[in-house]
C-alpha cells in the first residue's frame, strides 16, 4: 500500500519505519525543519532500541520518505494516518487542535475522485473521529472536490524502549469503523503482521511462543476509548501495589515478594506489579487525566482513577520523606539522582519521577547532583538545570553525596562499582527508587539501602 503518515513524532516515525519495513511505501509528512532534516539524513530523532539500524535498513530507505508537506504524499495515498501530539490543557482534556488541523491540510489536499482511508492514530477523547470526519467533509464541500474519504480509528498501543517491537509483535490490533469498507484496508495495511509472514529485522526478533495477533474491529468511539481504558488500567496497576507497598513497610513484610505471589495468580498477573517511585512519562499521566476529565464532562465521577493519580503523586513524596529521616533532614545535603528518564530504554524525561524529585529536593534545601546516560544533553536544555549539578558520570554524581536515588532502571546502574560509589560518598545511603539493585552487593560495600516496600 502506499500511505502517508503525518507527524514524525514517537508513534509517526515507529510506525513508519515498521511499516515500510513490511513492504509499504510510507511518506511521514513533519513540519519541525530540525526533526526533518535528521530524518532525512538517516539519523533517528529519539532514542529507541532498533530505530536507528531499521531507519537504514535496505528496504526501509528504499520505501521510506518525508515530506515538509502533505500536498505530494497526500493525492497518491491509498490511507493517511494522523499521528500528532494530543498534549493535555490545563483542564486535563486533551488539546485534539493539532489532530483537526492535520485533517483540515489532509483534505485540502486530496485529489479528485481519489479514494482514501484517513486513520486516527494519535490519542483522542472520544468523539475525536466524529469531528475529523466532519472536518474532512467541510473542507471537501468548500473545495468543491468529490473523492472518497472514509474515516477510523487505530489506536496505537507502543510502549517507549519497544515500541519497534509491540509494533510489529502486538497482543492486538483495534480499528474503530463504521462500515466494512473503511476497516478493510486497515486489515490489508496489517496482514504481514497478523499472519507474521515476514522475516524479523535486526534486533527485534520475534519473541519466543508468539502466537499470532486479532484484529478487532469496534465503533470509533469504542476504538478511542479502549486505548485510555488500558492506559489508566495499567496506572491504576502499578498504583495499587504502590499502596501496598506503604503497606508493607508498616506492616515488616516486602512488596516484591507479594507482588510475586500476586503475579502468580493467572488472573493477575505480574506485569505492572513493581512498586517503586510511580509512573510517569508522556502517556499515563496525560491519559489518566484525559479519562477522568472525560468522566466530568458527563458528570460522572471516577473515584478509582482519581485514587490512582493521587497515590501515583504521594508516591514521590514518600521516596523524599523517607530519604529525609534516614538522612536526619536533607537541608545542606547533597543528593544525587541516577536517571531523568521515566524508564530505561528511552530519552523521554516527560513527567518523569526524577523530574518531580528535584524540586522538592531543592524546596527542603538540599544540592542535587545528576546523571542519565541517554538524556543528560537534553536535559541541560531544560530551565530546571540551571538549579542542579549535571554529571557525565555516575560515580561523579556520587562524589560527596550524602543520599543517592536511583530513579531509572537504567541496567548500567546495576552493575556500577559500587564499592567506589560508596567511597566517594559522604554518607553511603541509596534509596533504590525501582527495587531493581543488589541489595546483598551495596551492603558488602558498605551501603545503607532503603527500597520501597520494605
């Protein structure tokens, strides 16, 4: 198929490559002339595992390209995805301008007598679909242009550090579709991967006992809904045994071994189940929001998911509190972090836990000191710098700290030098913010360890 993809950010460029990959011609459309111009020379604009390596391989270069405009990928598409950001308003709803625009430039493009499936692949509250098509019918009728254009939604399910591979390897594929006709040639766009007749690309092999994907095809609104649904559910997850994990401090039990014998338990399950400093990043947060701002909009109240996010808040505060009465307080002490990012395998910090730990380190009168080994340089870019020690290296981000948190885990912090961390600290005492390190090491070397849960 040939289709065109606009917005060449996380979900545009992933899927982009995935699909060219798989043997369709794909133009990502990018106003951002920085981000543009990377893209065309090769160069991947983010960090994610196998982007870089499937951007040059043979068949995606070959079938891969980016336009700064809609106007000559648009008229020879067979299907445009729409896959720009949905960034929360102040209200928690999610800002759809950016989405209606892109409709609005991908009508006003269309050819006559084309035939054309317009996807929704960004976020959307529910409805979104109703106005795209609303909005690609008006432009049509203003224009004076009679084609096709049949509209979906084909939420996106991507989890940054594999999205590469919940691309080509999902549990499942949605398409919201009033009629047969608009679903059908999403169902084409995808048969490589429901029937998985292609040969993995470097480094993303298929996983072991992978068993072939569904496709269901629901209403738009269903469609749109089940994305926020799964987000909120999973945050909901990870805040539960969060809340247990308080629990279990007070209590002389360990979270991890209950998470364990929770995960068990094939209801269950053990995915999600990992207490430590909470969830962040540029879905859960805008998402659960997203869904309880969608609740009051119908006057219903969400008490669970508003429950979650204020756990998931309390969470980082607990990690602060308890830092403070091992340290006997934190004012003129020097704290450091070990990762900004919101998890290991990607350079997103966005509403990271680290990122919310800085300030109220920095409001209790303490010096921070940082270090990431993906995303320390965009860091610096950030006005939250300014107030804080970056460092190149961990052990350097250690060197006279009375507390250190480990934030993200980042596998190099697991295997640091941990008898040197504990020289070149003032005060030997690591917080280990996602119950991820060798407890029995940093003893050995010296080191008071608190984790969460215990």
């Amino acid at each position: 198929m040939r289709l065109a993809i606009v917005g060449a950010g996380y979900v545009g460029v992933n899927c982009g490559a995935a699909l060219a990959f798989l043997g369709h011609r794909v133009a990502i459309i990018e106003k951002n002339a920085e981000r543009l111009a990377l893209l065309r020379a090769g160069r991947s604009p983010i960090h994610e595992h196998g982007l870089q390596e499937l951007l040059g391989h043979p068949t995606v270069k070959a079938r891969l390209s980016f336009h700064d405009s809609p106007a000559e990928a648009v008229p020879v598409s067979e299907m445009v995805m729409i896959a720009v950001g949905t960034p929360p308003r102040r209200n928690g709803q999610a800002d759809t301008r950016y989405v209606e625009e892109a409709a609005g430039e991908v009508a006003a493009a269309l050819a006559p007598s084309q035939r054309v499936t317009v996807v929704v692949k960004s976020t959307v509250p529910v409805g979104t679909n109703r106005r795209v098509r609303s909005v690609v019918e008006r432009t049509l009728q203003q224009r004076g242009v009679e084609c096709t254009a049949l509209c979906a939604s084909n939420p996106e399910f991507l989890r940054e550090g594999r999205a590469l591979a919940d691309m080509l390897y999902p549990d499942r594929i949605v398409v919201g579709a009033e009629t047969d006709d608009a679903a059908e040639p999403l169902h084409r766009l995808y048969r490589p991967i429901l029937e998985q007749s292609f040969d993995p690309p470097p480094l993303l092999d298929r996983p072991q006992g992978y068993t072939l994907p569904r496709l269901i095809v629901t209403s738009p609104e269903s469609a749109e809904l089940i994305k926020y649904a799964s987000n909120a559910f999973l945050a909901t997850k990870i805040s539960f045994i969060n809340e247990i994990a308080g629990l279990c401090e007070r209590l002389g039990a360990d979270v991890v071994e209950v998470a364990r014998g929770m995960g068990l338990d094939s209801r269950i399950g053990p995915g999600f189940l990992q207490a430590g400093l909470g969830w962040g990043g540029s879905c859960f947060p805008k998402d659960t929001s997203a869904l309880i701002s969608m609740g009051c909009d119908h006057d219903y109240a969400m008490p669970l998911l508003s429950a979650a996010v204020e756990v998931n808040r309390r969470q980082r505060q607990h990690a602060i509190d308890r830092l403070q009465s091992a340290l006997k307080g934190l004012r003129g002490r020097t704290v450091g972090i070990l990762g900004l990012t919101f998890k290991a395998g990607t350079d997103d910090a966005r509403e990271s836990p680290a990122l919310e730990l800085i300030p109220m380190l920095l409001d209790r009168g303490a010096y921070v000191q940082v270090n990431d080994p993906v995303a320390l340089e965009r860091f610096r870019q950030d006005p939250a710098s300014e107030e804080v020690t970056c460092c190149e290296q961990a052990l350097d981000t250690a060197r006279g700290a009375d507390g250190l948190i480990v934030a993200t885990d980042w596998p190099i912090y697991r295997d640091l030098d941990w008898e040197a961390i504990a020289a070149a600290m003032r005060t030997p005492v690591v917080l280990d913010g996602r119950n991820f390190l060798d407890v029995g090491r940093l003893e050995r070397a010296g080191i008071t360890v608190l984790r969460i849960g215990q």
